[in-house]
C-alpha cells in the first residue's frame, strides 16, 4: 500500500487519543492539572491556522475556589457541581481587539489592523476563529492525555460582565479539564452518517 | 517522569503530522485525493464534540472543472489560481436545519429540536459550533497526510446564492486540500507568546 492511497497516516494510538476513544468528560479525578501540561498545549495547538493569522482565541485558568466562586453562579444549574469539582477550568474567549496584533502575526498586509478599526465589524471573524482555535485546543487538552468536557450551558452576559469588565474579551465556552473519574461519561451519542454531512458537487 | 507530569501524551511524530510541521499549503501536487480519503477523514473527525451533539457542519467536494467554474468567480482573485489547481476543494458551511437531527442525535432531550424552532436563533449556533467542527476537519485532513489551504477570502453572499440557492446551508470557509507542491507555503508567520494568551484568575 502506497502513501498515497493510506486513507490515514496518523497513527491509530493517535487515532484514538485525539478522536476515537476520547469523550466528553463530565467528572474528573483530584488530580492536578499543572502549568506545565498547559504550556505544553498551547505550544502545540498555537501552530493551527487562522485567517490572516489573527489568532484571536485567549483562555482564562480557573483553579481556585475564589477564581471557582466568580464562575459558578453564571452556569447552568447542571453544569456547576461538576466545574466545582474540576481540577482546572478554562473559560475560552475571544479578544475584540485582535486586530491590535495584526503588524506583528500578518506583517506582510501593513493596512490589515485599519481594516479591522470598526470594532462592530471584529466581532464575527473573532468569533469565528476562536471557535476554530476551541476545535485545536479541545484536542490539544487530549493530546496531553486529559480529558475536556466543554460547555455552553451558562449565561454568556453575566459571565462576561464578571470576568471581563472592561468588555474586550468575549465567552466562547468553557471547559472543565482533568484525568476522567468514575463513570466519567455517558454512552457515546449517534454521529451523522458520512452521506447526511459530505456532498460532491 | 510519570504519567502525570509528562506535557504531552501524543507522540512527537503525530504533533509534528498535525501541528509543527503541517502549514497552509497555496500549491499542490496534481495527485488526487480518492473518496476513500475523504471518508477516512470523516470517519476520524466526526468524534469531536458539539454543543448538543448537533453536528451542523456539512461539506461539499469539488473536484472537476464544472464544479470548480461555480466556485471561483466568488474568490478574491487571489484565491482563484490555486484554488483552480487544488486536486480537491471542500466548501464548509453550516446545516441552518441542523435542529431537525437533534431528536437522533440528542435523544435523552425529547425539546430539542423545538427549542430551535426560530430559525433567527439557528445561525449563531449552528456557525459557532462549524467553525469549532472546521478546526477538527483540518485536523483531519492533516492526519490524513495531506495539506489544507483554508480560506476565507470570497463572496460568502455569491457562492452561497450559487452553491446553496435554498438557503439552507452557509458557507463558513473554503478548503484546498492536496499533496502540498513545490514551494507550497510562505515562511511560518510569528504566534503569539503563551502569556499573551493564557492567563489565570
């Protein structure tokens, strides 16, 4: 069999970390999840591409109970027992004034930061690319062998409005991160078959 | 070094397959990219998780020179030459239906579907969570040994009234997919350091 008709090259150990045997974790063991493996994430998932390399995706740590205390009232009642207990949460957000950066990521488009001076006009590609960079991170979060349980069941204005005051970032998500507990998740739901998501025009 | 305080579990080849060493290819070899490959791909990436497992992203391949004359008058011209030449392009867009499949996809939640019967209240969701598929489907793609030339610069309003004149689907980004070729990419563009990022509350 020839490179060419492999239908994949990553390997199934791989396969089955990043996509396969990994899920959506709803408990999690004591362990700790440290700066390290954090750092070792962000250092493998900053290579995904973004338009313009604009890179607009920032992440907010939660470990703490005090950090916890600020997050909690703002999910949704079925989401606060298991982010209580999570060794490490990461509230995902996008930066409104990415475009502050684009001199430096994009140099070669010297007028790309003006394009974007009309802040009503930042909101929909940054949102759009940190969700693209939320698919690198979730898989980032298993490449370090954790498991990431994300959600969007919580009150996006009143969280915003706690954690970022000043209103330059905005939620995207949050993700409860650690080893998988007991009984971490539930049954693996039906996926859409090949045909119901893939077309040849 | 245990278990717990190794950064990364994912072997250095497949981060390398995935992250450092895969870029956005501008130029392709002419081999072609099979149906099976196409298949392998999804088969990897329809694992990665959606908010209520709705799974709205849709794809639509395009290979011949009819499909492609559809596509590209809708490019910047920029786009247009090795969009041309790309042995395989995907069009990324979001099911607005994608609520009709929660009753099987999301089961133990009989509502679903009609707490999305306002179509208005559709797009923010259905976009979010295709963009947050894209990032596994590019993934994907890489896991697959090719390279991926994801774009954003085109008409979302033309090729959607040429590709989708229902209205039932929106783009979100269009992806060149092949062997990369000769002198396929620009030098790597700078990141943006883990403290810019990364913070904790």
């Amino acid at each position: 069999m020839t490179t060419a008709t492999a239908p994949l090259v990553l390997d199934d150990t791989a396969q089955d970390l990043l996509f396969r045997a990994a899920r959506t974790a709803n408990r999690f063991t004591d362990e700790p999840v440290t700066d390290e493996q954090v750092q070792a994430i962000y250092d493998l998932v900053q290579y995904g591409p973004t338009a313009m390399n604009a890179q607009p995706l920032r992440v907010v740590l939660l470990r703490s109970d005090a950090a916890k205390a600020r997050l909690l009232p703002h999910l949704s009642e079925g989401n606060r027992a298991k982010t209580a207990a999570a060794p490490l949460v990461a509230v995902l957000a996008y930066d409104v004034d990415f475009h502050e950066n684009l001199p430096t990521v994009f140099p070669h488009f010297p007028g790309a930061r003006d394009a974007f001076a009309d802040e009503a006009g930042r909101h929909k590609p940054a949102r759009d690319n940190a969700h693209l960079q939320a698919g690198y991170f979730i898989l980032g979060v298993r490449a370090a062998g954790l498991a990431a349980g994300p959600m969007g069941g919580y009150d996006a204005t009143g969280l915003d409005a706690e954690l970022f005051p000043d209103g330059r970032r905005r939620s995207i998500m949050v993700v409860n991160i650690g080893r998988p507990g007991p009984d971490a998740w539930f049954d693996r739901l039906p996926r859409l078959a090949y045909d119901e998501v893939v077309t040849e025009l």
